[in-house]
C-alpha cells in the first residue's frame, strides 16, 4: 500500500504544480496549492504507517496552516477584486519593468 | 546551565525571548483594537512595539551572557547562532517599525495592526533562528510568511500594494509546497524530522545516493530558494518590493532573508551535512547563477526600489557561497554578513522612503545632484550604497562582510576558490549601479522641477544615523564583532569533526 500512496501522492502534487504554472485564475492557483499541500499530506499519513505517529502529528500542523493561509489568501484575492474588478492574474499587471 | 529540553518548564525557560515577543505581541494587539483607527493610536501602538523589541533583545542578550546551552535531541535550538540572529532579526524589526511609523502617516495608514504583524512575523523569524525540528521551521516559515504577506498589502488604497500581496501570497504559498513535499520525502528517507537525528540517519546508512533523500533535499531548496530569492526563483521579488509600501519592502529584502537563510543554514549543516556530494553541486550552481544573473539585471533598472530588489538578490547569492561553502567559517561569515546588510539595507530603503512621494515609483533620476539640495542624505546613501557594494573604508562593515564570505570560500574543505573568483568578479560588476547613483547624486546639477523631497521626521533620521553611524564605526573596528560572531558561531557538527566530507565534484 505504501509505494501506492507515495505514488498517488506525487502524482497530485504534479496536478498542483501543474496547476499553479498554467491557469491563470488567482482562485484557482490558490486552489492548486491546497491540492499541493493536500499531496504532502497524503505522504506523510503514509508515511507514517513506517515511522509512528510524527508524520500524522505533522498532518494536523499542516492543515492548521493551510487553514490561515486561506484566510487570508482569500482576504488577499478580494482586496485586489477590488481594485481591478478581476482576479485573472493577466489583468494584474501594474508591477513590471 | 543547560536546559532539558524535554521538561516543559526548562523548554519555556528556553524559549524566554520567544515568549516575551509573542505574549507582548498580543497584548499589543489588544490595544491596537482598543480604540478606534487614528495616526496618534497608530504611533502609539508603534511606539509600544519599539519599546516590546528593545526589552526582547534585552532578553536575548541576557540567554547570550548566560551561555545557555540546550540538551542534544531537543526540538529547539540554545546557541550561539539563534541568539544572534534573533539580534540581528530584532533590529530590523525594530528599524522597520521606526520607519512605518513615519510612512504610514505620509500615506494615510492608521491600522495600528501593522505595527503588530511586524511584531508577529518577527516570532516567526525567531522560531525559524531556533527551529530545529522540520516541525517548528515549517511552523516558523509560515508564522512569519502569513504576516509578511499581510504586510505587503498594507496599504489599502493602493491597487500595486495589492498586487504585490496577491504575487508574494501566490509564490509564498506555492514555494510552500515544494518545502515541504521535500520535508515528506526527507522524512520518508530517515524516518526523522529532528535535523540531528536526519544527520545520524543519512551519516549511518550512507544516504547519499538515496534518490528519495536527493529528491527531498532538492524540493526543499526549491522551496528555500523561493524565500531567499535565489534565481531561478526571483522572480517575485522586485515586484513585490516595488508595491510594497517601502518600510516593508526593508523588511523582506533583510530581515525576512536572514530568518530564511538561519533555517537554511541549520538544515543544510545539521541535517544534510553528509549528503554534500548530492547537493553541493546545486548549490553551486544556484549561486553562480544568482550573482551573475541578479547583478547584470540590476545594472539596467531606472527605478531604485527595483535595483535594490535586484540588489538583494545579489546578496543572496553571496550568502550562498557561505552556505556551499560547508566550511567552519562560514557561520562567522553569515552572521557578519546579515548584520551588515541589514544595517546597510534598512539605511537605503529609508533614504528612498524619504525622496519618495506617496503611491508613485522612484525613479533613480530623482537623485541627480542630491548633494546640492540635501547633502546629508547624499551622504548617507553613499555610505549605504558603499558597503552594500563592499567598499574598504567609507563602505565600512561592508567590505569585511564581503572578505569573510570570500575567506569562507578559500577555507572550504570543497575547494571553492572558482567561486571566490566569480564573487570577486560580479562584485565588480555590481560596481556598476551602485557607483552610478553616487556618481549622479555628487556629479549631476538638480534638474529643474524635480520635487524636493520633505523634511525628514525624527524617526526616520534616527534610522539613517544610527545605520551609517554603526556601518562606519564597525568597519574601523570590526574585530569586536568578528571575535562575537566567532564565538557564537554555529558548532559545525559537533560529532563529524574528524570525518573527511570527501572532496566533491565541483568545477574548478
């Protein structure tokens, strides 16, 4: 089971990166992220049947975290829907040079 | 006295400075929601803020003399090198507040939060100078980053302060993944996320050549490269510290890079210290890379806030070779190295916080003939200017932070004198765009119509002096301070001391 984990794992967390370099929607890159770092997770509950219960330890402190990233990603996402009236990240390009 | 760090008590003793930042960061919190958003209250809740750091490195100072040491195995670190880098991480919190203070009046900032998410990211960077456990770095990696990227988007009127929050958020949190998809597999690999016990690991089952291992410690300096800035993961940088309203943009360029590279520095030397021959060659690579591309950049930048991004780059790349250069120096060298740059940065961003209106960008030809309008400040920013390029004399702390990475290189048991070489060679080039804004600033006459810049507040002089004032003074008398930085050094490895890293297979 564990070798099919670890590989169902990298091949979602792929989706994510994937993900992240070709859409160009801010929500769903964000959501691509979560995909990645759901991925993570999934290894190290694998992982986990190996080593005892450090990896799952670590899968608690992950979602915490992605739980206040989200908040305030999204909190990010609608300050700038309030600027530009679009969260394509083409429309967002007041900074270059 | 040495903590057990497995008793509760002695653990909380450990984490004194820690604690001290953090409780009084919330209590700062509650006054900040006290009453309702005014520039008074701002500056108030400001004020408190300096006041908490001050008696936050009061106590870090304390663990210092002390000589506090940690029981081995423990999640935290007690040395040398954690109560340094909190220092220097403490001072650039507090020359941030002192300058958002001032900044967030001039734009009409009155969330008196901002002060406290300073405060709060500088928890994170403390943890992270202490982590030393996969665990606590990751939790202090995202403690500080959430903040920070609040932080960018601090000012809510500005459309670009918003888009540089959105692009740090989005690249944060992706880099994010690729840490610590590297801790799973590191993890995998060992069984350990203590960076001591990984050490053991890899040491005794020769872990080297383990493609989950290789694979693991390269995700996860993907995802370090993207907080440090390295190119090829720059990218976010320049746009980030261009919107970003400018105290903050000081912040990332120094003190958010000393944090990462703090944890960078204890993984790489304590967890991966064996499997050198599978990561040298990246991280070779990754600096020669960064020094090359980071300086040529910088050369063609018009707006300041740009070159400096640009610059710091750079910087990072120099903090590269310490970090290759796996040698006994090199501790010495990274922490005289982030002290300098801090102080140098901190001075830069606050000249050009002051010459910046607000909401426009900075172009570098509002400092033409500086020095005929406002000498000081041309002064000043040479001086800045000088020790980040790593100038002898007037560039002060600068050029030594410059020579101990270089001495870091020679000394390295891999052999990294080619690198010491392309140091040398790109610090020439970066020459070119910092001599230039000095160049114009004494030289050029000021053209007509170019706004002057207003007067500088108390907060934002007392900056530029004490920056320029300690730039100068350390670099005349830097012995001090090279005797502290090497005896707080980094214990490299304590049980490998005999062990023959082997020579790697770097280009000569």
């Amino acid at each position: 089971m564990l070798a099919e984990s670890l590989a169902l794992s990298a091949l979602l967390f792929t989706i994510g990166v994937v993900g992240v370099l070709t859409r160009r929607n801010a929500i769903i890159i964000f959501m691509c992220v979560e995909l990645m770092l759901n991925a993570v997770n999934l290894s190290f509950v694998a992982l986990s049947q190996l080593y005892g219960a450090s990896g799952q330890v670590f899968v608690i402190f992950v979602m915490t975290v992605a739980a206040a990233e989200a908040a305030v990603g999204l909190a990010i996402i609608i300050a700038i829907f309030r600027h530009r009236q679009s969260v394509n990240l083409e429309d967002i390009n007041l900074l270059k040079g | 006295m040495t903590f057990d760090l497995n008793i509760p008590s002695q653990l909380m003793a450990a984490l004194l400075p820690d604690l001290l930042l953090m409780g009084g960061a919330m209590i700062l919190m509650l006054v900040a929601a006290w009453k309702p958003e005014s520039d008074e209250h701002q500056r108030l809740v400001g004020q408190g803020a300096m006041a908490l750091i001050v008696g936050t490195i009061g106590a870090v100072i304390y663990m210092m003399m002390r000589g506090v040491t940690g029981s081995p195995g423990g999640v935290i670190a007690v040395d040398g090198f954690r109560w340094l880098v909190d220092i220097v991480v403490l001072l650039g919190a507090l020359g941030t507040i002192a300058l958002a203070i001032e900044h967030n009046r001039r734009d009409g900032i009155t969330h008196p939060e901002s002060h406290v998410l300073v405060l709060f990211a500088a928890a994170g960077m403390m943890i992270l100078a202490a982590g030393r456990d996969l665990m606590v770095i990751f939790l202090g990696i995202e403690i500080m980053s959430v903040a920070v990227y609040v932080l960018a988007g601090l000012n809510r009127r500005s459309a670009r302060s918003a888009e540089a929050s959105l692009k740090y958020f989005l690249l944060g949190a992706f880099a994010t993944g690729f840490l610590l998809y590297g801790i799973a597999l590191v993890y995998g690999a060992t069984g350990q996320t203590q960076i001591e016990n990984i050490g053991l690991a890899v040491q005794k089952h020769n872990l080297v050549n383990n493609p989950m291992m290789l694979i693991g410690i390269g995700l996860m300096l993907v995802g370090m490269g993207f907080k440090v800035a390295a190119v090829p993961f720059h990218m976010w940088a320049p746009d980030v510290y261009d919107g970003a309203p400018t105290p903050i943009s000081a912040f990332m360029a120094a003190t958010v890079k000393t944090a990462a590279f703090a944890a960078f520095f204890r993984i790489w030397y304590d967890a991966f210290y064996f499997a050198f021959q599978g990561w040298g060659l990246a991280t070779w690579w990754l600096a020669v890379i960064t020094m090359v591309v980071g300086n040529v950049i910088a050369l063609s930048q018009k707006n300041i806030q740009r070159m400096l991004a640009y610059s710091s780059i750079v910087h990072t790349g120099y903090l590269l070779v310490a970090v290759t250069s796996s040698s006994s120096l090199a501790s010495t060298a990274f922490t005289f190295y982030v002290l300098a740059y801090t102080l140098a940065t901190f001075g830069a961003f606050a000249v050009v916080a002051t010459l910046q209106g607000s909401e426009t960008d900075a172009p570098i030809a509002e400092y033409d003939g500086l020095w005929h309008s406002r000498p000081w400040l041309a002064v000043a920013m040479s001086v800045y200017l000088l020790a980040l390029l790593g100038f002898p004399v007037f560039g002060g702390v600068g050029f030594f932070a410059k020579w101990y990475v270089l001495q870091a290189a020679i000394s390295s048991p891999a052999g990294l004198t080619s690198l010491a070489v392309i140091l040398v060679l790109t610090s020439v080039i970066s020459a070119g765009y910092y001599l230039q804004i000095v160049r114009v600033m004494f030289m050029k006459t000021r053209p007509e119509g170019v706004r002057e810049p207003g007067p500088v507040g108390g907060l934002t002089r007392s900056v530029l002096v004490v920056t320029a004032v300690l730039i100068l003074a350390l670099g005349l008398f830097p012995s001090r301070l090279v005797e502290v930085a090497g005896s707080n050094g980094f214990k490299l490895y304590p049980y490998s001391a005999a062990l023959d890293i082997g020579r790697p297979r770097l280009p000569q």
